[in-house]
C-alpha cells in the first residue's frame, strides 16, 4: 500500500480506504485490535513471571511488547500490513522456538496453543503460501525438539524456568480469547465478502443487461443511420439530378455566351452541392468500418494525369500556376492497388491547396523513393502557397467536420470532412499522413504508399491506321427500355436519349417493366432501384428467371440515387450488369450504353 499519514497518527480510520477490499480492511482491523489484547496479554503475563522471579520470561515478555509497540506505531503510520503481519510472524516464530529450547526447555500446552494461533493468523493474513511456510517453521523444530528428548533427552547450560499454575491459567485464557478474536473477526470478513460479490455480481449483471441494451440501441441507431443516410441521399441526388441533368442538357444545345454563364454557375453550384452530400456519406461509410479496398492493375502517372486534369483547370481560373511532377521510373510500371482510393485522397488534397491558395502555386510531386523490382514505395506530395495552419491547430484539422478557424469556415466554406476522409483511408491501409505548415507562406501534405509490380510491361500505343467508321451510330435503332417513377426524371432521359436518336420506353414501376419485357423486345435496361409497386431488385430477378433466354439474359444497368454501402453487391446479387450512380455525368452513360450497342452489333 502507499497510503501515507502522519507518523502521530494513531486512529484506525485514516489507513483505511475504500480501494481496499474487504478483506484487507479485516486484516488491518485484525492487527490494530489484536495488538491491544497481546500488549494486555504479555503485560498481565510480564506481572506474573517477574513476581515468579522468572527473570528470561519477564524479558520475553517485556521484548515482545516492545516489538508490539513498533510494530503497532509502524502500521499507524505506513499501512503496510503485509509487512507488519510478516514481522509479527517472525517474532512469534523467534520467540516460539526460544522458549522451547531455552526458557522453558519443554513443550506444554501453551506452546501448543501458540503454534495454533501462529498457523490460523499466517493463513488469514497471508495466505496459503506463506501460511504452510510458518506453519513448517513453527511446527518442524518443536517436533524435532520432542524427538531429541524422546531419544536422549534434551540437557542445555541454562537453567530452564519454571512457571506456577497461575501463569499457565493467564497464557490459556489469553491464547484462547486471542484464537476465538481472530476466527470471529475472519468468519465475520469472510461472510461480508460473500455478501458483497453477490451484491457486486447483482450488479454486474444489471451492468452487463444495460450494455446489452445500449448495444442494441447503438446497432438499431447505427441501422437508422444508415437509412436516413441512404433515404436523404436519394430524396437529395433525385433533385440533383434533374438540375445536373438539365444543365448538362442545356450546354449540349448550343447556348448563347450569357446562358452559357448563367448555366455555368447553376452547374457549379449543383456539384458543389453533390460533393458535400458526397463527403458526408463517404466518410459515413468510412467510419462504419465497411470500405473493402481494391487490389487490381492500374498505371500511377496515368491516374495521376486524370486525376489532376481537371484540377489544373480549377487551378488555372484562380489565376494560379499548377505543376504536377511524377518520376519517371513509374512510367512504365503497372502496380496492384486502389485507384478509387487513391483518387479519393489526391482529389481531396488537391482540391483543399486550390481552396485554400488565394495566389501563387500549387505542386503535387509523385516521388518513387524506394524500388524493389517487385514492390516500390512512393511519396505523395501536395504543397501550395496558401493561407497556412496554425502549429496549435495541426492535429485539429484531421478532425470531422472541423475546419482551421471559424473563420476559415465562413470565409472558404465546405464540410471539413476532406481531410477526415483523407486520414481515416490512409489509416485503415496503415499508413500516416504529414503536414507541414507556415502561417502565411502554405503547407505541404505528404504521406508513403508501398504498391505491389506487375510483371506486365506498359507500351506505348501506337496509333492504328484509320478505318473508315460505318456511317451508322452504335447507338442507332438501340430499343432502351426505362424503370422510372419520377417524372422530372423520366423527362430528363427521354431529352438526354433524344440526343443520341434514341426514343426509349417508360415503365413507371418493376411490375410494368416485366410486363413490359413479357410482351415487347428490348436491347438494354435503365432500371431505377427504389419505385413503387415492385422495386428494381425484384424486377430485375423477375426478368432473369424469363424463359426466353434472350430476356433472361438482357443487360440491366441500374440507375439509383441510394447510398447504401452495400449497394454494388446488391445491384449484382440481383443479376443486374452495370450501376450508374446518380447525378450521373452523361458521357458515363454514354459509354455504357455503346459498350452494350457494341457486344449487341458483335453478336
């Protein structure tokens, strides 16, 4: 124990505590009180050997309440009853084995009663272990004292003491108040203690029945979450879409200069809107532990490029000079990794330096610092000349939905989930992100990725020579069937298809879309997951248990606004071929639909 008190301190309450168990406050208790009735004991005992004139018994005892004494004061003030109680056990054992060879050169009952008392107080107070130790230290020299005497008879140069019938009658009852002290001071801790661990077992089962509970809450919160994320996201990017779809329309229709503007900043701000609703499911996504990363082939400068292209335009409209650098040692190497992760992280960088640099320059360094044939390690760096972060507030910026400053917020806007989202992906590949930052002259993000080498040799394409294209569009008598409810929906892809001279046909629900497979002919499906009456899952497992097997087997290119995490697997669990996220970009859909038109013409 490291309680301390005062060294005057004589009261039993101050060394008590209740981090001790009950247990241990039985045993101090046990040593503070059983030292008042030995000191009594050895003192009605000194009173009667030194009338006796039994001068090495009156020192016994007058030794033994000294070391009462000391040990008494010494509990009082340090309360280290394990090292109080192993002293008064060495004592007892010392004096034990004194009295039996030198004092009184004999074992009689008192002895006996002793040794009693020493094995029940080693026990209680210190356990099995050390309690068979005393016990064989007090017990194993009487006996040989008794074999020695038995054999040869036990004679030594010291007169041994005799003592009268009244002193054995005080050691007796002593011996036995102190025995009949220690066993009901025990008995009475024991059933306290017992008492206690069913109260605390009660009580850990209430505990555990409310974590049970809070479990259950969290899950079915975590579930809600979930759906109303999913929910939001649909009632959200179904709007969007028709103000994306419409805008993009509208800027394929040849607007005049100032419409042209004006759909500019529509457009603008509908993206911006989408890249919010964006942020917050990703990271919704991130944190509910369920993002699975890819392992397949791609080319790093080639992603870079892509990944960069559009930024250096945002860049550029600032007024700032943007400088993308990759090593040319990774021109050549096709790695295994997460491009979209990737993407991801480097878009989110990229797009906070541009945010963030009112003037001057932004660098994005791809760095090969490490290439060992069949693994290289790269360094990903995005330096600007912005605004710079505060030492203090370096950790901070990590932090969902955080910002810099308040200021910082009102002034360039956004989420504060990028650099969440940023962190949190590098993290679950084990990887760490570093900044550095100056106040007024920018910052720098940089951060280590370790990427697999394919075996496989990139090649420069070489341009074939040109082919005379068939007048005729891929696209041309393509037969589209469309699963829609929404109407503003179901009017922007009739406008987008008429642009590529396609006249499709709506079904406003599953159920009329089978129908519609049942009776009509169609080359390729657009179906919407979330509509009335029957759900484009369980029309799409409707169609493909058709017996025609050119129905049965009829691409299906799910359209849908829902963000559930899982919503790939679903899409092809339930035999559709494609997905197309909402608000889609038209040239995505584009190249779906001629991919198909393409296989179909190739058949």
């Amino acid at each position: 124990m490291s309680k301390k008190v005062s060294f005057f301190n004589l009261s039993i309450y101050k060394i008590l505590s209740k981090e001790q168990s009950f247990l241990d406050q039985a045993r101090i208790r046990l040593l503070y009180y059983g030292f008042f009735l030995i000191f009594v004991a050895l003192g009605a005992l000194y009173l009667s050997v030194y009338f006796q004139n039994q001068k090495m018994l009156a020192y016994t005892a007058l030794f033994l309440m000294g070391a009462v004494i000391v040990l008494f004061k010494y509990l009082t003030w340090r309360p280290d009853w394990r090292g109080t109680a192993h002293a008064l056990l060495i004592v007892g054992t010392l004096v034990n084995s004194s009295l039996v060879y030198v004092s009184m050169q004999t074992v009689n009952i008192i002895t006996v009663q002793v040794i009693i008392i020493v094995i029940a107080f080693s026990y209680y107070m210190l356990g099995q272990q050390w309690g068979l130790i005393y016990s064989l230290l007090n017990t194993i020299p009487v006996l040989v004292f008794m074999i020695i005497e038995y054999n040869s008879g036990y004679v030594i140069g010291i007169k041994p003491n005799k003592i009268d019938q009244s002193t054995i009658i005080i050691s007796l009852f002593a011996n036995f108040i102190l025995l009949i002290f220690i066993h009901s001071h025990f008995y009475t801790a024991f059933l306290k203690n017992i008492k206690h661990l069913k109260d605390s077992s009660r009580e850990q089962a209430r505990l555990y029945n409310q974590m049970e509970t809070a479990i259950e809450k969290a899950e079915k919160s975590a579930r809600i979450k979930s759906e109303f994320l999913s929910t939001m996201s649909h009632e959200i990017r179904t709007p969007l879409n028709a103000v994306i779809g419409m805008s993009n329309l509208l800027m394929m229709s040849s607007p005049r200069p100032d419409q042209r503007e004006n759909l500019e900043v529509l457009k603008f701000s509908a993206n911006n809107l989408l890249a919010i609703v964006n942020d917050v499911l990703d990271f919704s996504k991130i944190e509910s532990g369920k993002v699975v990363f890819e392992n397949i082939r791609f080319n790093l400068v080639e992603l870079m490029n892509n990944i960069c292209g559009g930024q250096i335009l945002k860049a550029e409209e600032k007024g700032l000079l943007f400088k993308l650098d990759v090593d040319s040692s990774l021109k050549n190497k096709v790695l295994f990794g997460d491009p979209t992760r990737i993407t991801q992280i480097i878009f989110n960088l990229v797009s906070n330096a541009i945010k963030f640099t009112p003037q001057g320059n932004i660098w994005v360094r791809v760095t090969c610092v490490e290439d060992r044939h069949n693994t290289v390690t790269v360094n990903f760096s995005v330096r600007d000349t912005g605004i710079g972060i505060e030492k203090e507030n370096l950790e901070n910026i990590f932090e969902p939905f955080t910002q810099e400053s308040l200021a910082t917020t009102r002034e360039y806007g956004g989420t504060g989930l990028g650099l969440a989202i940023v962190k949190r992906l590098l993290e679950l590949q084990d990887l760490q992100i570093t900044v550095n930052s100056t106040m007024g002259y920018g910052s720098e993000f940089s951060f280590y990725m370790e990427f697999p080498v394919s075996t496989e040799v990139v090649t420069e394409v070489v341009a074939a020579p040109e082919t005379k294209q068939p007048a005729e569009s891929p696209l041309a008598c393509l037969r589209v069937l469309i699963a829609e409810d929404n109407m503003v929906n179901v009017m922007l892809m009739k406008k987008l298809l008429s642009k590529w001279n396609i006249n499709p046909t709506i079904a406003e629900n599953g159920e009329r879309a089978v129908e519609f497979m049942q009776y009509g002919n169609f080359d390729i499906i657009l179906m919407d997951l979330q509509m009335p009456v029957m759900n484009g899952f369980d029309a799409s497992k409707e169609i493909r248990k058709m017996a025609d097997p050119k129905k049965s087997g009829i691409p299906i290119i799910a359209l849908t606004a829902s963000a559930l995490f899982d919503i790939k697997e679903q899409v092809y669990e339930a035999g559709m071929n494609d997905y197309v996220s909402k608000p889609f970009k038209p040239d995505d859909l584009l190249e779906k639909l001629n991919n198909y038109a393409l296989r179909k013409r190739v058949v």
